[in-house]
C-alpha cells in the first residue's frame, strides 16, 4: 500500500486487481471516494489524507492477518 496525494495505490498479483477493487467496493468504507482496477493495481481515491491513513493502516493489518 503506497499513497500518493490523495490516493492509496495497491499492487496486487497479476490479474487480481478487479476481485480486490470488487471486493473494497462492496465494504462501502465511507472515506473511500471511489476507485479503479488495472490488471495488476488497484487505486482508492479520498477526499482527505486522514481518511487515506485509516485505510491504509486497516488494509494493512488485514493484509497482516
């Protein structure tokens, strides 16, 4: 998970990025502005940099596990 501005830029495996976006999407995460999937990245845009930091730092303890 990488920010940049105001969007969280995620690197995901080859192919997977749409299941993950899907996937976010379907949370309805209110700091999530929106997002778009690649192939390989998923971006999430935010209309704050607090809200970013939450999700980044939620996303990652899930990633955690």
């Amino acid at each position: 998970f990488r920010p940049a501005g105001l969007l969280l830029v995620i690197k995901t495996v080859p192919g997977s990025a749409h299941a993950i976006a899907a996937a976010l999407d379907r949370c309805h995460w209110p700091e999530v502005v929106g997002s778009i999937a690649g192939d390989d990245t998923v971006f999430l845009a935010f209309a704050e940099r607090a809200a970013l930091q939450r999700i980044r730092q939620r996303l990652a303890r899930l990633a955690r596990g």
